[in-house]
C-alpha cells in the first residue's frame, strides 16, 4: 500500500493545532474564573478538550486513511507513533469528563478534581515522548519543542496543585497563564518535513574478499523506518 507521507506532517500540525485550541480555551475559562464564578463557565473549557479528543481520531481518519478505516489502519501500522496522538485524545476525554462530573457535583475539590490533573500531567508526558517516535535526524529539534511544550503543561497542572492546598489568586492565574502558553506552543508548532518520511535503504558493494568473492554491504542510515533486507550468499 502507497501512502502520502506529507498527510503525516499535516495531520501531526492539525491535532497540534486542536489540542491549542482547546487548551486556549480551557485557560481562557480557567482566567475569567478567578474573578467570575458563573457555573457555566466551567463548563467550557473541558467541553472544549472534549471537542478535541473526538476531533483527534477523525483528523487520523481523513487526512491518514482518506475516511477508509482500513486505509488508516495501514498508515497507522507504517508509522505507530500516531497512536501516542490516540492515546493523548484518550487523556484528554478524560480529563474532560471528569472536570464536568467534578463542576457538576458542585465539588470544588476530591476524587474527581484529583483525576482531572491527574490526566492533564499524563498528557504532559506524552510530549516528552512523542519526539522518540519520529526520525532520526530530526529528533533534536522535535524535542526541544515537545519539551518546553509538555513542561509549562506540567507547569500549570503544578499551580492548580498548589492553589487546591493554598487558594491563593497568583496561583489560580498561574494556572491559567501557563495553560494558555502551552496553548499558544501547540498552535503555533508546525511538524517538521522529514519527521514522518520514508528513508531509502543504500546498498553498497564491499572489497572482493580473498577467494574473488564479493561481500554484499547493506547500509541503513536510518533503521527505524527501512525495511529488513534480505541476506543473499555471495557468488563467485
């Protein structure tokens, strides 16, 4: 099966770009509660991130499979590291729903509150990891951006911590100020080109070894994403 690699780094931009957006509003959100306590209002930031997490699998499915499942499946299987993106969707309904189950009990703390920051640091996590996932010669720079991205996340989830113990208003608008950097990050990040595309495999011949036979010399610069080469004896 042929696949687009460029639907890759388009798609890869795309959720980045959703996952900004509802992280900009749940910061938005997060921001006018530190002087506005309208109910509905706290609604509108995980309803946002649950806007998201159902957006993430249907970005995968139209830019990656063409709204074939089995498409998508095939692109899915040649590059794997999407499924961190599905993972990261799956977080973030999570985190979702239990931010609306914890404003719509009425609860300003508890097990729902925990979970809810619980699952924003998990998907924190995954953009430490997300760079891992692509080439090789890119990884570097791919980091440095997943890492400034996944630590002012973290960033927030640590003031909203320690408001819950302290209640005091910096916190509160730390909270929000470092959501909506991190929002700001993911929509402004733009994939790297090579990150998702194929690597040729080079073929090289080695010195005639004593005897006239010819050694066969397979060179893989970048084995993560090249196939596995056949061994074939050496003829006389």
């Amino acid at each position: 099966m042929t696949f687009n690699y460029q639907s890759f780094t388009a798609a890869s931009t795309l959720i980045h770009i959703i996952q900004g957006v509802a992280l900009l509003a749940l910061g938005a959100a997060e921001a006018c509660a530190v002087d506005n306590q309208i109910k509905k209002l706290a609604f509108a930031g995980p309803l946002c991130l649950l806007a998201a997490a159902a957006a993430i699998p249907l970005v995968i499915l139209a830019l990656l499979g063409g709204w074939s499942v089995e498409q998508a499946r095939a692109a899915l299987a040649d590059r794997s590291g999407f499924y961190l993106f599905i993972s990261a969707a799956c977080l973030f309904g999570a985190a979702a729903l239990s931010r609306i189950t914890q404003v719509s009990k009425g609860a300003e703390k508890g097990g729902w509150y925990a979970l809810f920051l619980f699952f924003l640091a998990a998907a924190a996590g995954l953009y430490f990891v997300l760079p891992s996932r692509v080439n090789e010669d890119v990884w570097r720079a791919v980091f440095i951006w997943h890492a400034a991205i996944g630590s002012t996340l973290l960033l927030a989830v640590a003031f909203k911590v320690a408001h819950s113990f302290f209640g005091r208003r910096v916190l509160q608008t730390g909270w929000a100020v470092m959501l909506m950097v991190t929002a700001l990050q993911l929509v402004t990040y733009r994939e790297n080109d090579k990150a998702f595309s194929p690597h040729m495999v080079a073929f090289d011949v080695a010195p005639r070894l004593p005897g006239g036979a010819v050694a066969p010399v397979v060179k893989a610069a970048h084995p993560k994403h090249a196939g596995t080469a056949n061994k074939k004896r050496a003829h006389n």
